[in-house]
C-alpha cells in the first residue's frame, strides 16, 4: 500500500508523464488507481486517489488531438473514470451500467477519445463514493485559437469537502438519520434569542410552521464536519501559488466537491470570470462567486501589490471554509477571513409546486400574531387580509395594502413574487389557489433588503451577498463569448421535477427514483428545452453527460453554455439541449449522496448522424 | 504700473494652478485633451501611419513604439465579433473610465456585438452624456474602421486600451513606448 | 410488494459483501445498530436498582426494512432478568413519515415464553415528535403508544423527553397486569454527542406507573404502584 504525502505548496498538482506525443495530434497517459492515505491537518483517513495522490494529476490535453488513457485500477473493487464535462463517443464517458461495466481490480481499461473542445474540466470516478473518497483530479485543454483573454501564469484551484467519515458510511448515515451531519439545527438557545429579538409570538409561530411541515429551516448543507481543501490542502496546509506583482493569473475554479457549494472572494482583488465550464463567456469583474458542485470558472486576477492574497471559499451553508494563498515568495499565508453567519431558508424556498398547493394549510394564518411582528411596522399592516387571498387574482389582494409595509421589501415577500423566476411561464400561474398557501414567513420581511437574483426564489434566504461589498456574480451574469449552436426554437419540452423525501433521504426525479425509472429517451438532431422544477429545499447542481446545456438567463443568443447548472429551492430553471450525441447517457444531480439517493436518469439518444438536425457553429476555443 | 504686473502675476498664477489641476476636471476623464498624454494631431503632421487590429478581445500589434512629440495616425479596424475602444491614456485614466463604459451598458448603449444609438440619445437627453467622439478614442462596432491622430507628449506612461466591461482586465491593453 | 421483497432479500444476501459497483443503479442498502437506552436505573434502595436496554437492529432499502427490537430489564442485585422483548418487524413507508410494521414479539417473563403478533405505525408526527403505536396481538394482547420528543439545547445537548403507556387488553398474571389498567413509564434524559452520532452519555430520570385495575392488583401483593429512577447511560448508534 503506498503511502504518499500530499503536494507540496506552489506546485500545481503533478503533472501526468506523457508517455508518448507520437503522430501529430496524439498523446498517451497513463492513470493507476490506488488506495492512498489522506491528511487534512483535522483528520486522517484512507482514501483513493490517482497516480498515488488525491488530488489525481493535472491531464494536459490538447484541442485537436486523440488521447489515449490506460486506467489500471490497483483497488481491491470495481472503479471508473468518468471525464467531466467532455465531449466525447458514449463508450468513452465512464459511467458503470451506461458506457461500460467498469473497471475490475486489477484491470487496465484504455480511453480513446478526440479532444473537440478547449478549457478547464474534471475528472472523477463514478464508482459508489469513491469521489468523495478522493477520486479526483482535473483536466486543462489548450486552445487551437488564441483566447479572448491574457495571462502570465495559471493555477488549477480544485476545491473538496473532504470528510473523516467514507462516503459509503455517510451514505448510510444519511439514509438512518438525515440530520445525522447538521449540526447547525435551530436550538432552544437560538429560540430563547429569537424571542427576544422579535417576540414570543412570532417565534412560536415560525417553529410552528416548520414543525408541521418537519423541515429544517438550517438544513442547507446535508453534510456537515468536512474539511474543505484547495488542491489537497486545509488552511493549515496552505496551497500557495507564486505571482510577480503586477502579473495578471489566471485561476482555474473547479469544485470537486461531494455536496459543498462554495462562495469565492479574493479579499483586495476582484476577480474577472473569463470562463465557465470550460466554455468562454463575455468577461464580468466581480468580487465574489458561488460555485457549485461540479462546476468551473475561470477568472483572471491581476495583484499589483507585494503581499500575501488569500483566495478564499466558504461553504454556502456556512459550516466551514478554505484558504489558500496567492503570494510573491514562498512561506507567506494570507490572513483567513471568519465565517459568516449560517443562512436560513425561507418559505419561499420551500419547494412550491405551483400546479398542486396542496399541504400548505392557510386556515393556520389566521392565528397569526401581528401583533408581534417586530421589525415590521404594525400600524400599518391593519390592511392585511389573508382570507382574501384566493386565486392569483391581485384584484383580491386589494386589501393587502404592500406599499405601507415599512421595512419590508415588498417584491421579496416570500412566495408571492413570480415575476423574478428565470424563464417562468407565467401564463401558466392562473390557477395557482393562494387559499392554500401556508405560512408565509413574515419573520424574515423585517428590513431584509437582499440584492435580487433570478436564479433565487423571491425572498430566499440563499441569496448570497459579496462579504466585503461590490458585485456577486449571477447566472444571470453569464454570457457565451462565442456560441456553439445556433440560436433557434426547442422542438419539444421535457419536465424534470426535482423531489424528494428529506426524512427518508430518498431523492428523484418526477417522484421516481433511478432503479425504478424509465430512461428518458431523445431524439438525434432534436432541440430539447428541459425544465427543471426544484420541489425540495435543497439546491441541486443537475449535469447532463455528453451533450451541452444552454442555459436559459434571458440573454437569447448569448445564453451561457454548461455542463452542471445548478437549480435552488423553490425555483424553475430552463435549459436547452441541442442533441447531437447519439448513444446512453447519466443525467443526475451531482451531489453525490443524492446520486446515490435515487436523483438519476439514463438519457437514450436515438438516431445518429444520418438525422437532419441544426448544425453546430464550429467549435472555436 | 503696479496694476498690470497684478493682472499678470494673477494671470500666471491662475495659468500655473490650471495646468496642475488633474485631467479628471476636463471633460470625461477618457478623454482628456489636457498635454499630460499628449494631444489630438492634425492631419498634415503626421509622420506615419499604424494599423491596429481588435479582436476578441486582443490588439494586434500588442504594443506601440512612437517617438516623443511624434504625431501618428491610427487606422483601428474592428475584426473582432464584439464592440471595441481603441483608448490612449494612462492606465489611472482607463481605470476612471471603466465606470463609464459600465453606465453605457446598463443604459443599453453599450451592447455585447453593437452600439445602440437609440439608447445613446435617450441617455444624452437624460444625463446630459452618451456617446461622443473624444480625439484620443474609437468605439468600433464589428467590422468597422475607425481613426486615431494623436500628438504624443514626453516621458508619459501611456497604455492603448479597450474599456468595454471586461476587456481591458482581460488582457486588451498594450503598452505605449516612448523613445527620444 | 412481491417485487419488493424479493429485490430486498437477493440485495440483503449479496449487497452486504459486494460493495456497490454502479452509482444509483442499484437499491442502497440501509443498516445499522442503535440503542436509544443503555442504561442503569436507580431508586434510594439498592435491592430495585435495575440495568435497562432498548435498542433495535435494521437492515433493508427504502421500501421495507428488517428490525430487530430488543428491550429489557436486568435487576443488576438479584441478577435476574426482569422483563426482555424481542420484536422481530418488517417496516414498509406508508406515507411521506410514516411507516406501517408487521411482526412478532417474544416475551421472557418469569420462565414463561410469550409470543404475540405486532401490528403498527411508526414515525414521525407534525412538530418532530416520534411516535410508535402498537397493537400485539395474542391471547393476552396490549397495545402500546410511545411518543420521544428531541429537544436541543445546543446541536451537541440534547434532552429527550419520552412517554410510554401500555395497555393491556386482557389480563395477564404473569405480567402483573389486569385489562385496562395501563402501565406508564415517563422518561427525561439529556444526552450529549460524545463521538459524532455514535456514543453519547447520558443522565435522566425515568418514572414507571401503573393505573387502575393493574394498580390495585400490584398493591395487593404488596408491590409499590410507581417508582422514581435516576438513570445514568450510553446512547450508541453505529
């Protein structure tokens, strides 16, 4: 059994010994997978890694060129290699039961693939939780074409919520005890905080509301008591990666997490996203960005000053975070920010089925306190007739006088404000019975002026604001630099209901899981819009393998092209899939215990290349 | 006799601390004529002619060697798929700017592949200024050509760059060389 | 139901050895060991100090699971066992946090084995409160109704209140028990999270009760109604 230290600071990661570049256009590596031992600086344990390491190397590829992997698989299980967000023949994509059957101990299984695309992506396995066991490393394909963008030097910036406990032992935790990892549940000391603040009444009221459902208004991160890394390393460890003052650097995000999505800032450095999964986008300066699991961004940074930067990721719920640093020599560490306070979901983020309110028991309004809405001016919400509420008719909400509510910022109060949801049909809200809608959380209408975001339900409590000020980057940010499809109409649409049962830990789609589903079946040459409905309070990242999803923001022909797009609670989003891919593939959410839970499809393309279909643009860099 | 050299001394005083004020108090700090970086040449002045191409988002060449006083004329040709700006200034000018550039595209001015001169007019009429031609710019739709005569100062740090949201952190900058 | 079953019992037989080779594919196979009680009752007298467990064993996917539910008590001086309940459940979702169960109890009072089919319903009710409700049925049947409730002090701190009253539906001598006559045993306990969910120590008290004709019946043969405990032990979950 090896036994491996992790990187040492400023190097990049290890780069993968090119076994042969032979005829123009062809390169060869080679990958073992081993048990490895990991240490966090919190904790050690064993895990599995690449090529003796966790992270696995950095693949160097080239756009243009055919690359052939040898996987030889040194565990004592079956393994896979699965490359994210690659274009590439279906046998090729490394999903167990879809591409092929796996990897056996002691097998070497060869990739061979054409590289038709260029950016930053990742690879990991797709074997049980091997992932989050350390299964992953991550790939960097250069241009044929000159970037629309200048650098001086680069750094892959992979980031993991490595945990002490294996991914299959958490996977059983969750399945006995959802809150087995949530150790930031609302105690009776937060209660006895919260009553002071703003009333006996309104506390009561508000535990209420969430008992009767049995949901956790803290339940943001599943899995909670990980140690994020920075390529491999904790804050102790310090990742550090060398710049010349004045230089601009270039910073490849990805986020190889299980299930943390992380929020980025660069204290002292704003950051110019230049990239997001591994496709150009029209370049946005901002201060900070959340990451989703699986994703990518690239940005460039230029640090003028001769100091110590810390490049920092908190954990959206707030749990735990990771700072590496970005400094002029060696053995300097930037200061590390504190956590900020843990958010709280709101009703608006619970998942509103906008065909079917039903559960949500308005009659309980009436017993409502006004009384006692502290924060929220009274006086002037005498108007506030909720028994008026039935239909979307606003003609009967006359009686809700919005514009008196000092302090609250009307558009967001929660629930009631559709017209923020990205790609909504509105049209189809007529029959929506506010009659049934329950609890609306006035306890978070009191001065909470968060920024917007269309990506958020109206009124969420996951909205994330940038720490120290300045812009936060939103999908709705996000525009193709060069798009790769034409822009036209989608030939059909396919609901995607995102459910499932937090108690149990059972997540699907439609309300089915995997091994109970039919595959979802395409058409080659078809334009399908998919239109996922986040029924939980959870955010999920959905991926789609082998074929682009063109992200639906409103910016027509220059919608963001992805491959993992994130849908938060309470929210509709729309995607658009120009499907030129024939063969099987996964379509999942990529937190990996929901994969595991059942939020999965097998995606059959039929056809092939014979079909009419729209022809892509040449894939330019 | 004593009132005159009063009214000259004043006059020389009030010259003096006008040349030192900062360009920001001219116009928009982009597009200063203020001698500092130089200044719009005339035609017949100039002694040679340099192509510049923007691309997405690229100059090509990536940086300029003139000679100091030397007035150049600047063919800026657009090959890119993206609106561009062709931009002398010091790099403390192109960092003032870039709020501007940035007020253009939320007023729908300034979009991705053109320039809106509907919205450009709107913003005139209702925040006094829009687009306008500045001697030491170009905002170049794709595909168009655009021109640049400038006078060169001395011993100035002068970059040429594009501040259309994004682009000059993304590498659209170059360096002006100055040379006796 | 059939699909079920037979699904779960060929993944019981070969997905506990074979680690699972395809994300998802295959139904996650759930299990565990927890005892909620693990614990030593005592009274200002020595001779009714007692050693009490509840703990149960599951094995099985979202669709039905296999427990093993074992309770007892141990008078610790006289070295005997008191009571002890073996239920062997099947547990199939119902509802979004319910459960219906199906099994069989076996009893070890005094020498005497007791069988009895168990018919019932557990969850988990609006405001978190945990609830089992029971019927066993036999010649000497009861019914049962448990409701714990976990309050947190902090995210470690915990203090679960718990109630329990058994019904029996027919007299049993063995038992001590007359028809109608419940028995009641309420429960305080604040625990703290030692080592993750696994081990936490705890402290409480625990008050048994017998009412009506059951009362009368203890009273007779010169047994006290009720008692106080003091209870200090171990919750363990792995």
């Amino acid at each position: 059994m090896l036994r491996l230290s992790l990187l040492n600071a400023g190097v990049v990661g290890l780069s993968l010994l090119v076994l042969s570049s032979g005829a123009a256009g062809a390169a060869e590596y080679s990958l073992s997978v081993d048990r490895v031992k990991i240490d966090t600086g919190d904790f050690t344990r064993t895990g599995i890694g690449y090529n003796g390491n966790t992270p696995g190397p950095v693949l160097r590829f080239k756009e243009g060129e055919d690359v052939t992997i040898n996987v030889t698989n040194n565990l004592d299980e079956s393994t896979s290699i699965h490359w994210h967000g690659l274009i590439l023949p279906y046998q090729q994509d490394g999903v167990p039961g879809i591409s092929y059957d796996g990897i056996d101990p002691g097998e070497t299984f060869t990739y061979r693939f054409p590289i038709v695309q260029s950016g930053t992506y990742w690879f990991h396995s797709h074997t049980g939780f091997q992932e989050p066991d350390g299964a992953y490393g991550s790939i960097i394909i250069e241009p044929k074409k000159r970037e629309p963008f200048r650098y001086d030097r680069e750094y892959v910036v992979q980031l993991t919520d490595a945990h002490p406990h294996s991914g299959s032992r958490i996977m059983r935790n969750l399945k006995r005890s959802a809150d087995y990892y949530n150790r930031k549940q609302e105690t009776i000391l937060d209660f006895i905080a919260e009553a002071k603040e703003k009333g006996l009444g309104a506390t009561i009221d508000d535990r209420m509301m969430w008992g009767d459902m049995r949901m956790m208004p803290r339940d943001i991160e599943d899995v909670q008591g990980f140690t994020p890394l920075i390529n491999g390393k904790s804050s102790s460890q310090n990742w550090t990666g060398i710049f010349k003052p004045g230089e601009r650097v270039r910073l490849r995000f990805i986020n190889s997490s299980a299930m943390t999505y992380f929020d980025i800032r660069i204290p002292g450095l704003k950051m110019t996203v230049v990239q997001a999964d591994g496709n150009n986008v029209q370049p946005i300066t901002v201060d900070e960005f959340r990451i989703g699991v699986a994703e990518t961004y690239d940005v460039i940074v230029k640090a003028d000053e001769d100091k110590a930067y810390a490049v920092f990721a908190e954990s959206m719920g707030r749990t735990a975070s990771v700072r590496a640093t970005l400094a002029p020599t060696e053995g300097m560490v930037a200061e590390e920010p504190d956590l900020r306070e843990v958010p709280r979901l709101t009703m608006a983020d619970m998942g509103m089925d906008h065909g079917n309110m039903a559960g949500m028991d308005h009659g309980k309004m009436s017993g409502m306190d006004h009384g006692n809405m502290a924060g929220a001016d009274q006086s002037k919400m005498a108007g506030m007739d909720h028994s008026n509420m039935a239909g979307a008719d606003q003609s009967k909400m006359a009686g809700m006088d919005h514009s008196n509510m000092a302090g609250a910022d009307q558009s967001k109060m929660a629930g009631m404000d559709h017209s923020n949801m990205a790609g909504a049909d509105q049209s189809k809200m007529a029959g929506m019975d506010h009659s049934k809608m329950a609890g609306m959380d006035h306890s978070n209408m009191a001065g909470e002026a968060k920024k917007d975001d269309a990506f958020y339900a109206s009124g969420s409590g996951l909205v994330p604001s940038a720490a120290d000020g300045g812009k936060f980057l939103s999908y709705s940010d996000l525009k193709a630099q060069k798009p790769l499809y034409e822009d036209r109409e989608a030939t059909r649409e396919i609901e995607l209901r995102l459910t499932g049962n937090m108690e149990r830990y059972i997540w699907s789609i439609n309300g089915v899981k995997y091994e109970d589903a039919d595959p979802i079946v395409l058409q080659y040459g078809e334009r399908v819009r998919f239109k996922f409905v986040n029924e939980t309070m959870m955010t999920h990242p959905m991926h789609l393998h082998g074929m682009w999803s063109i992200l639906d923001n409103g910016n027509g022909k220059w919608d963001p092209i992805k491959h993992t797009v994130s849908v938060a609670p309470g929210t509709t989003v729309y995607t658009e899939t120009e499907v030129d891919a024939p063969g099987q593939w996964a379509f999942h959410c990529h937190l990996s215990y929901h994969a595991g839970g059942g939020m999965f499809r097998k995606v059959i393309v039929e056809g092939g290349p014979k079909s009419t279909s729209a022809k892509p643009s040449s894939v330019e860099g | 006799m004593k009132k005159r050299y009063a009214l000259y001394a004043a006059a020389a005083v009030i010259a003096l601390s006008l040349s030192s004020v900062p360009d920001l108090v001219f116009a928009d700090a982009g597009h200063s004529k203020a001698s500092k970086t130089g200044s719009p040449g005339k035609a017949s002045d100039v002694s040679r002619t340099i192509n510049v191409t923007m691309s997405d988002n690229f100059y090509e060449p990536e940086s300029i060697a003139v000679k100091e006083g030397e007035t150049v004329r600047f063919v800026v040709k657009n090959a890119g798929e993206f609106v561009h700006e062709f931009n002398i200034a010091t790099a403390e000018m192109h960092k003032a700017h870039a709020p501007e550039m940035m007020m253009m595209v939320e007023h729908g001015v300034l979009e991705a592949d053109r320039i809106n001169r509907e919205a450009a007019k709107k913003m005139q009429a209702s925040m006094g200024h829009g687009l306008h031609d500045a001697p030491n710019s170009v905002l170049l739709e794709p595909g168009k050509t655009g021109e640049v005569i400038w006078t060169f100062p001395k011993k100035t740090e002068l970059e040429f760059a594009c501040n259309v949201p994004g682009h000059y952190e993304s590498g659209m900058v170059g360096k002006i060389k100055l040379s006796h | 139901m059939k699909n079920q079953i037979s699904r779960f019992l060929i993944l019981c037989s070969v997905g506990a050895m074979v680690p699972s080779t395809v994300i998802a594919a295959e139904e996650q196979l759930i299990w565990g060991v927890q005892v909620e009680q693990f614990e030593n009752r005592f009274t200002g007298d020595a001779q009714s100090d007692v050693m009490a467990w509840d703990g149960d064993a599951l094995i099985g996917t979202d669709e039905l699971k296999f427990v093993v539910r074992s309770e007892g008590e141990f008078q610790t001086r006289s070295e005997r066992l008191e009571t002890m309940e073996t239920q062997l459940r099947l547990q199939k979702p119902i509802s979004t946090f319910f459960d219906a169960v199906a099994g069989v109890r076996f009893d070890t009072p005094d020498g005497r084995d007791r069988v009895h089919g168990v018919v019932g319903l557990h969850g988990l009710a609006p405001q978190w409160f945990e609830v089992d409700a029971d019927l066993f049925v036999s010649d000497r049947p009861s019914a049962r109704f448990e409701v714990e409730y976990e309050a947190l002090i902090t995210n470690y701190l915990i203090l679960t209140p718990s109630i329990e009253l058994d019904v029996p539906l027919r007299d049993n001598l063995d038992a001590e028990v007359k028809a109608w006559g419940p028995k009641m045993e309420v429960g305080a306990r604040l625990s703290y999270d030692l080592v993750d969910r696994s081990v936490a120590p705890y402290v409480g008290v625990h008050y048994e009760r017998v009412f009506g004709d059951t009362l009368d019946l203890r009273q007779e043969e010169g047994e006290e109604g009720d008692g106080l405990f003091f209870v200090a032990g171990l919750r363990l979950m792995f």
